[in-house]
C-alpha cells in the first residue's frame, strides 16, 4: 500500500526561512511541496521519508530566494492491484459504492458488477442489500468497514483548462482514484464475516 520514491527537484527557501538550520528549511519546503499532492503515475505522497544528498544553495537575483537541487525519497500511497485494503463506506447510489480511508477518499466500487451476486440496490434507503443463497438479507450500510480488493487505478491530468468563452463550469476529477471490488468471500463489511466465525 505504502511505497519509497525517489526525488530529484530543485527546492526554493524564502528569505523568511532563513531563521531555521539548512536542513529544517529544506524538509519544510519538500513538505510544502509535496505533502498531501498526487505524482502522476507515481501515487499521493504522504511525507517526506529522508534526504539523500543536497546542492549548495545559489541565491536568485532580486528575490533573495535560495535554489538548492536536493534528492530525497517520499512515502507515496499507491496499492498494487489485487491488494485487500480496510476501509469505510461514505456514500452508496445506483451506480455503486464510495469507500474512504483516513487519508484518501477516492475510492470507488461499481455495482452490481463488483458486488456479490445476488444484490440490489433500493434505492428509498439508498442501501445496497446482498440476498444470500439462505435467503437472508445483508446491508452495505453507510460508514461500515469494509474489506475491499484494488482492481485498478484512474489518474487523470490536472493540467490548466484554456477558459471556455461561455459560463459552462469544467467539471474537476480526482487526479488519482481507484476501482474496487467486493465480490469475493471475506470482502464486504467485516461484520459480515465476523459473526459467520462466531456461529461456527
């Protein structure tokens, strides 16, 4: 789930920054950058993991700003296909279900595709409901934990839009987002199969 990247770029520190070791500056700076952001093709960086080696730093002229060519290496998050990951439903509609995790949230399961056989959508409750072989009903309910499996990833370019010349507003897509399935034994709510353990 969680990978080491390795870096090149050149980072700046502002005049302001001054006051702080070199170091301190430079991690605080790769932060600033990087923290919370989506690499394409690389995944959504989640910290600064160490710095590998440094430049000295030049100062631009008239800004005071110091330019430093630093390699460093960032923990991204970026689940390999086939990867069972925990986390919770935040939205259900006909077209499928929404998971989040504390960090991410742009994970989708279709439906009924990547659900069990057997389910439905109703739509008064807004609920996926699983109608096992026994004939029992079990719920997709909002904010359950679930297990679900990564099928495949979406990244899609954030690039500045040319403006349109009429007042149509350009829908925004997550840069990165991930399609995942439920259509397995032990995927779904975890509830599910922890009180199957307990009846056996």
């Amino acid at each position: 789930m969680f990978l080491t990247t390795t870096i090149s770029d050149l980072i700046q520190i502002k005049p302001e920054e001054f006051e702080k070791s070199s170091i301190k500056a430079i991690k605080d700076a790769i932060h600033s950058k990087y923290a919370n952001k989506v690499i394409q093709e690389v995944g959504l960086c989640i910290c600064l993991r160490d710095i590998l080696k440094s430049s000295e730093g030049l100062i631009g002229h008239g800004t005071g700003i110091v330019n430093v060519n630093v390699d460093f290496r960032l923990v991204v998050f970026r689940p390999f296909k086939g990867e069972i990951i925990e986390g919770r439903i935040t939205d259900s509609s006909a077209q499928g279900i929404k998971i989040a995790l504390d960090f991410f949230d742009d994970i989708f399961v279709p439906g009924p595709v990547n659900l069990f056989e057997g389910v439905n959508y109703v739509g008064k409750e807004e609920v996926w409901v699983w109608t096992t072989e026994n004939g029992d009903e079990l719920f997709f309910d909002m904010e359950e934990t679930v297990r679900f499996r990564v099928e495949a990833e979406i990244w899609t370019d954030q690039s500045p839009q040319a403006p349109t010349t009429d007042d149509t507003q350009i829908e925004r897509k997550s840069p990165y987002s991930i399609i995942g399935s439920m259509q397995q034994a032990g995927l779904g709510p975890t509830l599910w199969w922890e009180e199957g353990a307990e009846e056996e």
